[in-house]
C-alpha cells in the first residue's frame, strides 16, 4: 500500500462489521475486461445523439428549444436515479441490481430507436438516464474482488473506458449523419451495444458478496429525487422561463426545501439512502466539491463547443466551420486527452499523492481552457488546447472517483461512488445554465448565434473554476491508516464495547478531524 491510498472506514454504529470478500472463480482479469466493456457501451451512449440532433428535429418536428429537454430529461433522470440505485446495490448485490439497471437502459435505447414522436424519445432518454447508476455498480464488484491496487487501476481503465466509448459514438454517429440514407436507423446502433452489455452481467461478472444487509429508505429516495428534480428544473430553465419568473423560484425554492427534508430525515433515519454524516468527513466533503466544479466545466462546454466549430468564420466572423463529421473527429483529441488521463493517475498519484493529482488536473484544465480564450482562430491550437484540458479533465475524473470509493467503509461503496457521480451531475447542470446565461447575454436580438465574446466569455470562466477546484483540491489529506489488531485491555479480554450514542459521536468528530 503506497502512502497515497486511504484506509476503509470502520463500520458504521449500530451496522455490523462487513466480512472479509469471499473471492470467486470468475478471475481478474476477465472481472476488470467486463467491467471496461460495460463502460464503454456506457460512454458510447452518452455521446451517440449529440450529431443527430439536427436530423431529429426534422424528423420529429420539435424546435431546438423543444428538443433540450431530451438532454434535460436525461440528466433529472440521472439525478434521479443514481443515489436509488446505488444503494439498492449495495444492499441486495451489485450484478443484481446492474442487470436491471442494463435492462432499464435497454427499454429506453428500444424507445429511441423507435420513436416516431418526441414523447416517445424522451421517456426513451428518461430511461436512458440510469446509466448514471452503471459506474457504482461496477465499482462496487470492482472493489468486492480486489485489493487497492487493483481498484485504482480498474477505476482508471474504467473512466478511461467512458473516454474511448465516447469518442466511438461521436464518430460512429457523425458517420452515420454523414453517409446514411435514413440518418435515425443509427439509433439501432445503441440496442445492439447494451445488448452486449446485458450478456456480460449476465455471464462474465461475479457477484458481490459483502452486503450489510437492511432496506431501502424509500422516503429519502423521494425527497433527494423531488428536490434535485426542483433545483435542477430551476437552474435548466432559468433562462427561458425568467430568473425571478414564478415557475423558476418556485421549483428551485420547492426542491430546496424538499432537500432540506431530504437531510434532517437522513439524520434520523437507522438506515438512510445517503449516509449525509459522510459530508463531515473532510476528504469526503473536499472530493465531492472538486467533483463538482470539474463536472461545472466539462459538461457545460460541450454544446458551446460543438456551435463554435461549426460555425463558419466568413460569415460570422469567427469559428472553425466544421461539418458534422469533421466535429467528431475535431472532439478526439479531448476524449483521447481525457483517456491517457485517467490511465496515467494512478502513476502520477504514486509520485505527487493524490492531492498533486487533483491538482495538477485541475491546472492542466485552466492552462487548456484559458489558452482557448486566448487563440481560438485556427484549428491546430484548438485541438491541442483541448487535448491539454482533456488531461486534466481525465485526472479528475479518475482521481474523484476512485477517492470517493476509498473514503467509504466497504459497505458503503457503490453509495460513496454514487454521491460522487451525484455531484458531476449536479455540477454539470449548473454548469450548463450559467454557460447558457452568458450566451444569451452576448445574443443581439434576432441573431441566432451569440457574439464571439460569449464563447471567450465561457473559456475563462471554465479556466477561473478549474482555478478554484485547483484551490479546493489543496485541502485534500488522505485519510492515516488506522491501527489494527491493538492489544485489548485487561488479561487478554476484550474491551466493553461503547454505548451505540457514544460510538456514533466518537464517529461524528473522528470524521471531522481526518
């Protein structure tokens, strides 16, 4: 173990201690390889639509406005979905509950494929949406079948998995729009990938075999379901519908206090959906934030980016004027910067620690971001500066998500997986609506596209955050290793063990402290 990992906590009061992983028959090697085939069907998907959206609108007769909601829908789905689905995990077994994620998922790609109507395609992305339950489901087989070691390089090949999926569906797609007759028969495409991706849970994974026990708290599923979908619908729609209209304050107010409920229900509750107590817990708490600024500025660039290149520079006066096919080749060089990224973490937090990990990500995604601001006139620079923050964005993803498991007890980790990719979902919404409030800012009224300073506008701010998730990062201690096996008291007995109030506090300030 280097210095660089953090120990497993100590159960929580009143759970009974987790037994040690009984391993299967199924080796790692076969473990780890279905687990990256799973992502990347995962990260293929994510990317699929984004040059078809054009050819939808046509076909379905909806207004680009209209057509948001599909990305909209599928992010309050994620949101939704992610903390329900990771504790259900970890309670009745992860393959269990990643087959029927796999299943949900396969219902929705069937809806896309054959929606003749928008209604259609957006339950269809709705259902889609719990892919974001995917990634702490596989940790969780990951961590129960491997030690440290092998957990870090498995998240890394993993997120590095999503990387290279996505940069298949985005040229997979921008093929397809280029060269089919029919653009939307590529919407089969997806059936036939997470197909593939429900043979594997089915035959090549293992089972979990480390489970507390318990039931799921349906209660605070409702409340941090409704409440996000509130917050979320809020800052979505903010633009559109007004900051100060009444619809907007009252579904960011709603689901504010919905999530206000959600906490002081989970501080009671003997067995709650999200152990919120996690949050004292510095490096919890820190990995979160900085999961929640990196997601502020990936997802919120990735439209804006798309409009810039294909905008011709004759005519309005700046962009790279691309062609749908030529965009998603123009986005590999991030999706590639962002796969060595999460590949070379592990190596880079062995020399620097995870916290000159963090770091030097979030610095890589300023220098990319802010070089962007500075010369975006030609395409080279462009590519390169995007590939720069795409390392850093790579060393993010990696490094969150693998802290955020090792921050948690065992029993606990596809819920600590899953608040981390709870907040990249929060993060890139409110990304998202800050980004489109300075687009349309720098709109000229009738114009169909902002003026040049509201692309320049964004890439600072995207370089101004990554800043600060830099800054935020710095505060990051490892947790020490706790000691284990101490000799009891007395002749050889054990101690007395602690009143379950007092463990509790014993827990509260220890988490305050590390």
């Amino acid at each position: 173990m280097t210095g660089t990992t953090s120990s497993p906590l100590p159960p929580e009061p009143g759970r009974p201690p987790a037994s040690a992983p009984v391993r299967r028959a199924t080796s790692a090697g076969v473990i780890l390889a279905s687990v990256m085939g799973v992502e990347l069907v995962s990260g293929s998907l994510q990317s699929f639509l984004t040059p078809l959206f054009g050819t939808l609108a046509k076909t379905l007769d909806v207004t680009a406005a209209q057509l948001n909601w599909v990305s909209i829908a599928n992010l309050l789905a994620s949101a939704v979905l992610a903390p329900i689905l990771s504790r259900m995990g970890d309670l009745y077994g992860h393959r269990r509950i990643l087959r029927v994620n796999l299943a949900i998922i396969l219902v929705g790609s069937l809806l896309v494929a054959l929606a003749r109507s928008f209604e259609v395609l957006l339950a269809g992305q709705v259902l889609q949406g719990s892919l974001s339950g995917l990634f702490p489901l596989l940790v969780g087989i990951l961590r129960n079948h491997g030690g440290e070691a092998e957990n870090r390089r498995g998240i890394s090949l993993m997120v590095a998995a999503i990387g290279v999926g996505s940069g298949l569906g985005l040229v997979g797609s921008g093929l397809v729009a280029e060269y089919a007759d029919n653009p939307t028969s590529a919407l089969w495409v997806p059936v036939a990938t997470v197909a593939v991706a429900v043979l594997i849970a089915q035959f090549a994974l293992p089972e979990t075999t480390d489970r507390p026990g318990g039931r799921i708290d349906w209660a605070g599923g409702l409340f941090i379901g409704a409440g996000l979908v509130g917050v979320l619908l809020a800052l979505s729609q903010g633009e559109a519908w007004g900051w100060t209209a009444g619809s907007t304050l009252g579904y960011g107010l709603g689901g504010l206090v919905l999530l206000a409920a959600f906490v002081a229900v989970e501080l009671k509750h003997p067995e709650p959906m999200v152990n919120v107590r996690m949050f004292t817990r510095i490096p919890v708490l820190v990995i979160s934030v900085v999961a929640l600024l990196f997601s502020f500025v990936f997802f919120s660039l990735t439209v804006p980016g798309a409009i810039f290149s294909s905008l011709p520079d004759d005519m309005v006066g700046y962009g790279l004027g691309l062609g749908a096919l030529a965009i998603s080749f123009a986005a590999l060089p991030a999706v590639g910067g962002m796969a060595l990224g999460a590949i070379a973490a592990p190596s880079v937090a062995k020399v620097v620690g995870d916290r000159g990990m963090l770091v030097a990500g979030s610095l890589l995604m300023a220098v990319g971001y802010g070089l962007t601001a500075l010369a975006h006139d030609s395409l080279v620079p462009y590519l390169v500066f995007g590939a720069v923050s795409g390392l850093g964005i790579g060393l993010l993803q990696q490094g969150t998500r693998t802290i955020a498991v090792e921050a948690v007890a065992e029993d606990e980790t596809a819920v600590g997986s899953g608040i981390n990719e709870l907040m990249i979902t929060v993060g890139g919404s409110v990304g998202s609506a800050v980004v489109g409030a300075i687009m349309t800012a720098n709109t000229a009224d009738g114009a169909l596209f902002p003026k040049e300073a509201g692309f320049t506008n964004s890439w600072w701010l995207a370089a101004a955050v990554s800043v600060l998730a830099g800054v935020v990062a710095c505060l990051y201690r490892p947790r020490p290793a706790l000691p284990v096996d101490l000799p009891a008291p007395g002749h050889g007995a054990a101690a007395p063990a602690a009143p379950a109030h007092a463990a509790g506090a014993a827990d509260d300030a220890k988490g305050l402290l590390l």
